[in-house]
C-alpha cells in the first residue's frame, strides 16, 4: 500500500486478556516505531527497529509488552494480561532510514480500550 | 535527555487571523526539530523540520517556524488561518542515536468562522 497500515483500527479487550497489534510499514522503509499516545497527551516511544533487530526497547513499560519483526517488513506489538491502563492509542511509523533527521510516515492508529 | 514544551493544549483562532503555536525544548546536543498535524481520524503528518540548515523553515499549508538557539524555541506559524487548519499540531524533537521523537503535548487548534 502506499502508507503505513494498522490493524485493527478498534479493539477492545477485557482485563487479563492479550491482545496482537499490526503494522504494516511503507515497503523498504528500514526503520519502525511503536508509540503509545493517552487521551491528551502526545505520543511516547515504545521501541524501535532498525529491519529485523530490535535495536531500542527502553520505553516498553512492562515485561508485559512484546514487539517483534522477524523479516524487517510487518510488526507486531503484543501486550499480555492487558490491564486498564494500557488503555491508549497506539501508532505504528516508518522512515526510509535510519538518521536522526528523517521524516517519518506514521500509520491511524490502533485504539485500545481495555475493561 | 530531550525534551518538548507546548503551553495550552486548545488553542482558537479566527478565520483569516495569525495562527502561533509555541514550542520549547530542551537537548543536550544540537537539536533536530519537527512539527507534526494530526487532522481528524488520520495519522500524524510531517508539516516541517529543522536540520540545521536554516533557522526560518518553510512547511507545507503555508506554515513556517522559526529556530531561536538562544531562546530554546522552535514556534510554528501561518499568517492566515483557514477552517481546513482545523487539527492537532505537535511540536518534536529527536532524540537519540536514531530518529526517535520526544513529542510535546499537542496542541488542539480550533477554527472560528
């Protein structure tokens, strides 16, 4: 496609289950972000992925959250026992490469809400 | 450790007026620059970055902002506000070895006819 696509666009979970977020990148583009953006606020780092290697996964706030990228194309991000808090938007970008100047192309979105 | 500052998170203006939002950061190393529009049910979209290259950067939607080392700022401008201008604006700055953002709390612009 010609943007970054997530999947799903909604998805609402009850506490303790675990949910599977997608996102699928612009081709080519090496790097991919996950943020995470609550109600008002503006979005904050998750992790990073230079192709397939996870290259920053500082700002994950729990053991609870995994991401992965095993062919350096789609991720996903996946958080186990979901609890009200991570109750958020959370926004998939890419970027061409890998400099701290690059424009990045971010994705709509995935909305969760947790119960 | 970077860091963004946008004060008031609604910010109206008339049709026709002088759009201004303020960004202030914080960097521990010559700063990269950004502003980014969300316009409902979309994904954010780059209007314009700083490099370095010039302190006055012209964006897309007739939007420019100006780089003041000394005063820590990078505010966004228009001259002429339009109701299509009608979105979430937010301010960012890169951080780290690669191109992570530290993002500001936004800016919520409202267009009064």
């Amino acid at each position: 496609g010609a943007g970054v696509s997530q999947s799903p666009r909604y998805k609402v979970a009850k506490r303790g289950q675990d949910v599977a977020l997608r996102c699928d990148p612009i081709s080519g583009h090496v790097s991919l972000f996950w943020y995470q953006q609550a109600l008002g606020q503006g979005p904050e780092f998750l992790t990073y992925f230079q192709n397939e290697a996870q290259l920053d996964k500082s700002g994950l706030p729990s053991d609870r959250f995994f991401a992965e990228r095993p062919e350096g194309s789609v991720s996903t991000l996946k958080i186990q026992r979901t609890q009200q808090e991570d109750s958020a938007v959370y926004l998939c970008a890419s970027s061409v490469g890998t400099a701290r100047y690059e424009k990045l192309f971010f994705g709509s979105g995935t909305q969760l809400s947790v119960l | 450790a970077q860091s963004v500052t946008q004060l008031g998170s609604h910010v109206s203006v008339s049709e026709g007026a002088l759009v201004l939002l303020r960004c202030n950061y914080s960097s521990s190393v010559p700063p990269y620059l950004f502003w980014y529009v969300q316009y409902p049910n979309q994904g954010l979209q780059l209007l314009l970055k700083y490099t370095s290259a010039a302190t006055l950067v012209k964006g897309i939607n007739g939007f420019e902002a100006e780089f003041k080392k000394s005063e820590t700022s990078f505010h966004l401008t228009k001259p002429s506000a339009h109701m299509s201008d009608a979105a979430e604006y937010f301010c960012a700055v890169s951080e780290g070895g690669n191109n992570r953002l530290a993002f500001g709390k936004g800016n919520q612009v409202v267009v009064i006819p």
